[in-house]
C-alpha cells in the first residue's frame, strides 16, 4: 500500500507523519528495551532469582508469610514480585498516560521512567546470596518504569504514522525489539557458555549478562530521543491545580469515553484476558522450563540451555512478525489475532501434556516464536485505530496494563495454583483460560465500528486518502 501523509492532528508545529527518520527512531526504542523483556524477564533474572531464594529458604520454602490468606514460597516468589509490579502499574500507568496527554511532557516522561528503569536493572548485578529480597525490589521498580515508557512509546504511534502504515509499522518495530534483544541475547549466551573457559563463575556471568541489559537498553534509548519530536504544545495549569491533579482528572474522561465507544471498551477487556495468558507464558516459560527439565530431576539448571532456546525465539520471531503482518493484509488484522490466540492455546496444551524433553521444548519454542510477535504487534495496531485523537496515551496507558511483560492476572493465576500445588504443569495449564476467554470477546467485538465510532478510518480508507 502506498502510505498518504497527513499533518499531525495537534495544536502544535505540522510535523509530517510517516517520516522515514522519526518512524526509524521510534522502532529502534524496541531494539533497545527489549534487553530488558528477553535478558531479564523472559530468560535470565526469574531462574537466576527463584534458585538464589531457594538456597536460603527451601525448594519450596517460605518468603513472606501472609497468614490465613497463605504464604510467598520460592517458586512463587518470581511471579509474585511481577505481580505486584502490574498492580502498581494499574494506578500508574494510566494517570502518567492523562498528564502526557494533557501536557506536552510526553517525551521526557518517557525519557525520565526509561533511565529510571534502566539504573534498577544495572543494579541487579549485585544480587546475590541473601539478597533475593533486594532483587525482587529492583525487578519491580525496573517492570514499573519499562511498563511507563511503553505507555509514550505506544503514544507516539499515532502521532508519527497514517491509519494504513499501523500494521506495519508496529509489526517492524516488533521486529526490531526481537532482533535487537537476540543480538544482545546471543552475547549474553557466548558469556554464560565460556564462563569457564574465562575463569568466571556461572552465577557472574548471569549477573553480567543482567548489567548488560541496563547498558544497552539506556545507550540505544538515546537514538530515539534524538529523533522522536513532541507535537503537542504546553498547556497553562487551571489555577490551583497540579499535574497530577490534572492527571486525574483526565484519567476520569479517559474511563468516561471508554463507556461511551463500547466496542473500544469490549476490545480492550478481551486483550486484557488473552495478553494476559500469552505475557505469563513468556515471563514464567524460563521458570517452567528450568524448574520441569532440571530442578525437577536433580538436576543443575543449564543456563546455557536456556539462553540458546529463547535466542531461537528471539530470531524466529522476526519472521514471524513479518508473516503475521502479511496474513493480517490478506484476511484482516482481526481475523489474523484470532489464528495467532488458538496457536497460543495449543502451546498451553503442548506444555502441560506433551513436553518431557529438551527436544519438545525446542518444538514448543518454536511455535511461540511464529506467534509471538503477530499477535502483540497486530493487538496493539488495531487497538491504536480505535482511540480518538489526542488521547493516544491515556487509553495506552489502560492498554500498557496488560502489556508486554507486565501481566497481573496470569503471574497472580500461575503463582497460585504452583504454590498450591508444587506443579509448574497445572500452573501452565490453568493459563489456557485467559485465552479462550480473549477468543471469545474478540470474536464478538466489531472492531471497524470500534475504529469509525472513535472517528478514524479503516486501512483501506486512510490508503484511498478518504
């Protein structure tokens, strides 16, 4: 399709969308935080962070006790602490997205939470021995300011692309997130491999391998502030109020207009189920994978393992970005959600049943790096034509709640059924009703009333200049 440029809808200077220089700067945002989603949340930190506990308190041993309501154990303490991070994160996330909306501080928010994230997650070298409970700290800080700067990412969408480039736009930027988190992931699994040979002891090269993803998250970071612009101008306050005031007050219209475009509102809930079943499966599939393999058997976590599998992920997942944009174009973005959510319910299924060896895993692995990227770039493509102007950050900051990395029901789900039952299996398994019940909704959403009743246009009117 050949993408029509339109000048930016807002109050400030007529900056061009689909510039070729700022689409750049904004997709290479992905390359440089997804050493954050790969190294820290989906590979490395969870196993390194649940082994460590166990050292001190127990396979199985007791964290925090909470009483009657029950206990914080070492296998649930990861999904514990991301759970917590996303809790936090639903009265955040959306007051920082009314203030950005309200201001024109869009950018340096993004800026302010990324390098606050960026120094907890260089701070997790120092986690070692006792200090679980100050690793599990620093994760939550670094979740909540990773799921922050996804709020004014997503925002800028809009403001940098036309309603017929989102899919691919956001399908690339995907794209770029897996490449750049396999590169840095492959360097990381070079470490952890020649540990030995370097003289280094495995747990140093892991906790190297985690500075790394604070370093390179910040340096990359710098080429998308350079390039992004901000559009909107700077409003005065209403006297006697402040910006978090403000923010309030905003996030109240936000829910308000949710009410109103109840198509929009019933996308969104639908999301929140299925992106909930698919972010757990990829925050707990090192965890699952380490504790079913290896712990499970007496067995020695083989990080190494661990590293190469997801590294296949990482790569695999640019095709599969690539081929799920394509499919999207042939049968539609909704159509082409809808395949990529019953291929994730087969990968609920496979794990519970079928895998018992390191070469299953690589089976399963595969499928989620085909399906990975279609559907959080798809979802987060067609939610964005759905959002009247100039609320972009506000109804992505409801968005960003369920994003990725940062679920809050499924964590909460899987920790519960593994300390209930000691079974990382079940735990898998009860995520299978998250996806069934985002197939559902979607299914029944009419999502091109969503996009014409927030006043945008389809794809294929926007391509036609209508």
């Amino acid at each position: 399709m050949t993408a029509t440029k339109h000048p930016a809808k807002s109050e400030g200077p007529a900056l061009q969308k689909n510039n070729p220089r700022e689409v750049f700067g904004w997709k290479i945002y992905d390359w440089a935080n997804s050493a954050f989603s790969t190294t820290i949340v989906s590979t490395l930190f969870g196993p390194y962070l649940t082994e460590i506990t166990q050292q001190v308190v127990g396979e199985n041993g007791i964290v925090v006790n909470l009483g009657p309501v029950g206990a914080i154990t070492s296998k649930s303490f990861f999904p514990t602490c991301v759970s917590v991070a996303v809790f936090l994160q639903i009265f955040l996330l959306p007051t920082l997205g009314a203030v950005a909306d309200y201001s024109n501080l869009k950018k340096k928010m993004m800026a302010l939470f990324c390098y606050i994230g960026v120094a907890a997650t260089c701070l997790m070298f120092f986690v070692s021995g006792r200090l679980y409970l100050l690793g599990g700290l620093l994760f939550i800080v670094a979740n909540l300011s990773f799921g922050a700067t996804i709020v004014f990412y997503n925002g800028f969408l809009n403001d940098i692309t036309t309603e017929d480039q989102r899919d691919k736009v956001s399908s690339r930027g995907f794209a770029y997130g897996y490449l750049g988190g396999g590169v840095l992931l492959a360097l990381n699994f070079l470490l952890v491999k020649s540990a030995g040979r370097l003289g280094l002891d495995p747990y140093m090269a892991v906790r190297l391998s985690l500075l790394s993803a604070g370093v390179w998250w910040g340096m990359f970071a710098l080429i998308t502030f350079a390039t992004l612009k901000t559009r909107t101008t700077e409003k005065a306050l209403p006297p006697g109020k402040t910006y978090l005031t403000v923010g309030f007050s905003e996030l109240g219209r936000t829910f308000r207009e949710l009410a109103r475009l109840r198509h929009t509102l019933r996308y969104l809930i639908g999301y929140l189920f299925f992106n909930d079943g698919i972010q757990t499966v990829i925050s707990m599939a090192s965890v699952f994978l380490a504790q079913e393999l290896f712990v499970a058997r007496g067995l020695k976590t083989d990080q190494s393992f661990l590293l190469l599998i997801f590294l296949m992920v990482q790569f695999v997942a640019i095709f599969g970005a690539l081929l799920f944009e394509r499919i999207a174009y042939l049968i539609g973005t909704k159509s082409a959600i809808l395949i990529s959510l019953v291929l994730w319910a087969g990968v609920v299924i496979y794990g519970y049943g079928f895998l018992h060896t390191t070469s299953e895993a690589w089976i399963m692995a595969i499928f989620i790096a085909i399906v990975l990227g279609g559907s959080q770039a798809l979802s987060r493509s067609l939610f964005s034509r759905m959002i009247p102007a100039g609320r972009e950050a506000s109804f992505f900051g409801i968005y960003e709640v369920s994003e990725r990395g940062t679920s809050w029901l499924g964590p909460l789900t899987f920790g519960a059924v593994v300390a209930a039952t000691g079974s990382y299996r079940q735990a898998l398994l009860s995520l299978i009703i998250f996806f069934i019940a985002g197939i559902i909704i979607l299914y029944l959403t009419d999502t091109n009333k969503a996009i014409h009743e927030a006043g945008n246009l389809l794809p294929e009117e926007a391509a036609r200049g209508e």
